[in-house]
C-alpha cells in the first residue's frame, strides 16, 4: 500500500496547479477516474483547503450502481436554481474536464454567455446536444497533452487515468510542434477549437468518446438521462447564471451570519483571497483607519461587484482609451468608466469602500496598475 501511495504523491509532480487542486478535492473515485461532487466543487472554489479530514488522494470508490442511483436523482436542466450544487451536495459526479468548463463560467461576464453557447453550437441549430457537449472533453485532453511534462511516461498515463479517464499506449510520443501557439486559458482554448474544422475531426470520434465516457452529473442534468435531450440558450444562460450566484452567495452567506450585509473588512477579505498580495494585513489596517462609518456592503453589491470583474478585460481596455492606464483615477472617473465599459453600476458606498482597501497612500486615487493586477489574480481565483 505504502508503494501505491507514494506513487499517487509523486503524480502530483506531473500536474499543473489546476490538476493538483481538483486532485485535493475529489471524493470519488469509478473506474480509476477521479469525480468531485458538487460539494467538493463548491468546496474547491471558497475554501483554501478541503474541510474533510481526507487522506490526499484517497478517494471513495464508488460501484456502478451507486453511481446509476446517484444519477437517476439529478434534476433536469429546466428544474435548475442557484442551490443546485447544495442540494445535490454529494449526490452528483463531474469530471476533470466539466471542472475547468465550470471555472470557465465563474469568470465569464454575462455577454460571454452568448459565445460560449454558440462555440459548442457547432451546426448552428441553436440547441446544443450531447454530441457537441462533448466536444469539451478532447479539446481539454489536446490542450493537456501539448503541454505534457516530459518525464516517466508510465506516471503520466496514470495521471490521464485519471483525470480523463483514457488509457494510452505508453509509448505514445506527444507531438510538440505548435507549442507556442497552445492559447494560454481554457476559455481561449475552447474559443479557438471549436471551430467547424476542428469538430468535423473529432465528430467521426464523438461515438467513440461517447460510449467510452461514464455519465456525468452534467451530462443527465442538460441532456437527460438517455442523452437524447438537447440545451437552447435559455437554459445554458440560466445554469451559468445560477452557478454564478450561487458561488457568490456561498461566500456571502459565509461572512454574514444570518444578516442582510457584511462587513467593509469582509468584503475585503474576500476580496483579497486569492491574490498574490503578501501582505494583506496592510490594506485591512488602512482600511480600517479611512472608513468613517460602517454601513455594511448588501449582497446586490457585492454581486454588482463580482459582475464588474467579470468583465475586467472591457474595463482595462476602456481604461487605456481614456488614457487613465498611466495615472490613478478618483471616485467618480472609476464609477463612470465600470458603467460605460461593463453596464454595471456600482454603489458610492461600494466604490468608496474598493478606494479604501486599494488606496495606500490615502490621496483618494486609485493605482489603475495596481488595482487590475491584483483583480486579475482575484478573478482567477489564483490560477492565472
């Protein structure tokens, strides 16, 4: 045992950040795959750790017909809210794959809702099915393969076991032409792939991929549980907006003990979670020291907030437009130029709370430079 086990640590030198994470907080194990449950996943993006006393990588094996009865239960895509994920808790898997599509959605602005339906929405018919979902798995599997560390093949190949849980012949040499022109994000990824020429390969494998692949959570909540349903935008829009708020309201409901607000420090905190700053204490402390009275931040505006680093990338492009990309800005440039470049309009209360944590050096300006790098990290949740 002691021989597997020290196996299974070394394979977390062959992952990437984001394989390492899900590694950490998937329970379930079918087949030699790793599954999160929907709790491991919401536990994954608002926890720094797993809550359960868990050895690292031992997860819960689980037979077919425990998994058959677990799937049976998920709702179907039109019964979706913002407490799917709660209410199915442990009842439900989701891959290595539907892991970084879910990541995808959390950081996607609603405009980018339209896109990603339309990506997978290969013939045009404005429904999604089965078939085009899936195309999801291989892009992510090339993505990973290009970037491959060398090393001992036989490790690797346990590593694909499983987080997509393929075998491949362990001599297989991974092509590494190209390299430098593998997009940097998933989302770029996806974007680029899922193009016409690109599914026309990959659809004559689809069949393949499809009898290979064990049903998902996912899989039967949008496209039932014989796989004939199909998505329209409605119901995708709905489900990335569900899965937004509901993250959101996890990590709200986390600070607010029961109340209709949180703190300004708590907003801070939250805000400052997973970024590279090394010294958050300074910018409570500062903080602290500028806000005259306390009023609270409402969950509207803690929302509004997130949806404005959604769409961070407008925002820092406005921004240059105006010139402001060298120079701090106040108050009211910033509230103006979050609405022009996103929609989103912010409370004075919340954008005079934003100034406080960022402005160090208490002029009432906000460092532009600054203030974007360490949203960047934010919204990424630390994987940038």
């Amino acid at each position: 045992v002691t021989d597997s086990r020290s196996d299974l640590e070394d394979l977390h030198l062959y992952a990437t950040p984001r394989e390492q994470r899900f590694r950490q907080f998937a329970s379930l194990e079918f087949e030699g795959q790793l599954y999160m449950t929907p709790h491991d996943f919401i536990q994954a993006v608002t926890s720094d750790e797993p809550k359960r006393k868990q050895e690292l990588y031992n997860a819960k094996t689980a037979r077919e017909n425990e998994l058959n009865q677990i799937l049976m239960e998920t709702p179907p895509v039109w019964k979706g809210s913002s407490k799917l994920f709660r209410n199915l808790n442990e009842r439900g898997v989701i891959s290595y794959t539907e892991y970084l599509f879910l990541l995808c959605i959390l950081t996607k602005p609603h405009a980018g809702f339209r896109i990603a339906f339309n990506m997978f929405d290969t013939d045009g018919n404005e429904m999604v099915d089965k078939k085009e979902f899936l195309v999801l798995q291989e892009i992510f599997r090339k993505k990973n393969e290009k970037r491959e560390k060398r090393g001992d093949e036989e490790k690797r190949a346990m590593l694909r076991l499983q987080l997509y849980g393929y075998h491949t012949p362990t001599n297989s040499v991974v092509k590494t032409e190209g390299e430098d022109l593998v997009p940097r994000s998933y989302w770029d990824t996806l974007r680029r792939s899922t193009s016409q020429a690109l599914f026309s390969d990959l659809a004559e494998r689809a069949d393949d991929i499809t009898s290979s692949l064990s049903d998902t959570t996912l899989l039967v909540h949008f496209f039932g549980k014989k796989g004939k349903a199909e998505l329209n935008f409605e119901d995708f829009y709905r489900f990335m907006d569900n899965l937004q708020t509901e993250v959101l309201e996890i990590e709200f409901l986390s600070y607010s003990n029961g109340m209709n607000t949180i703190s300004e420090e708590d907003f801070a905190h939250i805000l400052l979670r997973y970024t590279n700053v090394e010294n958050t204490s300074s910018y409570l402390e500062n903080m602290r020291g500028s806000i005259s009275e306390e009023k609270g931040i409402t969950f509207e505006e803690f929302r509004s907030f997130f949806q404005f680093l959604n769409n961070l990338e407008d925002f820092t492009i406005a921004m240059q437009m105006y010139n402001f990309a060298s120079r701090s800005i106040g108050q009211d440039e910033f509230k103006r130029a979050v609405y022009v470049a996103t929609g989103v309009k912010l409370s004075p209360h919340l954008v005079n709370t934003v100034f406080k944590i960022f402005d160090v050096d208490r002029d009432d300006q906000l460092s532009y430079k600054e203030f974007i790098g360490i949203m960047k990290d934010r919204l990424n949740r630390g994987f940038r």
